[in-house]
C-alpha cells in the first residue's frame, strides 16, 4: 500500500510537471538559428526537441533540396501541412524548430507557444557565411540561392512573423546558449 501510494505521488508530480509543458514551436527566418537555440534549450531544459524539416526528410526518404528539385515548392508545403496537422493533434511538451515558411501554416497558434528568433537580413546572412560549413548551409536552402530573390522573402515575411509571435527574441550578437536562456525565461509565463 505504501508503495503504491509513493508511486502514485511520484507519478502525478511528473505528470503535472508535464501537464505545465506545452508545445514551444520555434519560427524564423531561413538561417536565423533555430536548430542551435533548440540544441541549447533541450541542454537546459526538459524539453525534447524535433524539427519539421527533419520529419519531412524522414517521411520522404530525401533532402529537402531535392524535394524542392524533383516536386517543386507547393508539393513541400503539402508536406509541411501534413505535419502541422499530425503535431496538433500527437505532440506535447516538446520544442519544435520549423522551416522558414512553415509560420504560414492555419493551425499554427494551435501547435503551442509561438517564439520568434529575429535578427536583420544582412546579419542572418554574415551568421550563415562565418559558419564554418556555410557552403552546405547555402546549398541546403534552395530559396537562398538568389540573394537578391532572399532579401524580398525576408521584408514580405518579417511582418507575418512578428504578428504571430507571442514571444519574439533578437538573437542579433547573442550566442544559441544565450539566446536558450532567454527563451526559456519568457516561455514560463505561458505555461
Ligand atoms: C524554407 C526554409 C527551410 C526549409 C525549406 C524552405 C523557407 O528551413 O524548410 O528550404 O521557406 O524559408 P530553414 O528555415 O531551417 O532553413
């Protein structure tokens, strides 16, 4: 009996726990850092951390490049709706980092806590040249292979991202870690 009792306690402080956790869903402009700050939240936190781009690949059995490639953008997008739908209605307590244009999706608001990672277009583009694998981080984004083309996505989106953030954070000279610890302070009021 008094095995089972501690059992039970145990159990429902961490299902409270978790009951507290929803959904973190990361947006952002191509390159802005989505995937390092999700490293350094699940380092620092309980979450677990998935991104959309990575399922699409799985699901796909190929790199987004050639989706882009063999299908063309509106058949990826059918894909990002795909999983928009499916985290809605399957994933809970987890951070999820997205693709760039993945913000555009109805059902967003209803995925969980919306954050945004902003910066400047021309301080997103010196963060991805200073990588030390800038060549496969351009490559792997086909809307980035015209500058110019990439300039005009960033002003058309930045409106649309900073409307549908509940929370948005200038990572403009932070590091990921830095940037982790922001997020995770201004996500609690949500919870
Ligand atoms: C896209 C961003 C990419 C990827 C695809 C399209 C976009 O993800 O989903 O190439 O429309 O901005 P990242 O933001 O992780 O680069």
């Amino acid at each position: 009996m008094f095995e089972y009792n501690c059992l039970e306690v145990f159990n429902q402080t961490v299902l409270e726990q978790f009951i507290k956790m929803k959904n973190v869903v990361l947006i952002g402009f191509m390159g802005v850092g989505k995937g390092s700050v999700a490293r350094e939240v699940i380092k620092h936190s309980n979450y677990i951390a998935i991104d959309t781009d990575d399922l699409i690949e799985s699901m796909e059995n190929r790199k987004i490049k050639n989706i882009f490639a063999q299908e063309g953008e509106e058949y990826f997008r059918s894909l990002e709706k795909s999983v928009a739908q499916w985290l809605e209605k399957s994933v809970k307590n987890t951070l999820i980092s997205t693709g760039g244009g993945f913000y555009k999706q109805k059902n967003l608001k209803k995925i969980g806590i919306i954050v945004l990672l902003d910066s400047p277009f021309d301080a997103i583009m010196k963060r991805i040249k200073e990588h030390p694998n800038a060549e496969k981080k351009l490559k792997k984004r086909p809307l980035l292979s015209n500058l110019e083309e990439a300039r005009k996505l960033y002003e058309a989106r930045r409106p649309d991202y900073l409307k549908i953030a509940d929370v948005v954070i200038d990572v403009t000279n932070k590091s990921a870690l830095e940037s982790a610890k922001e997020l995770l302070k201004k996500v609690k009021k949500y919870a």
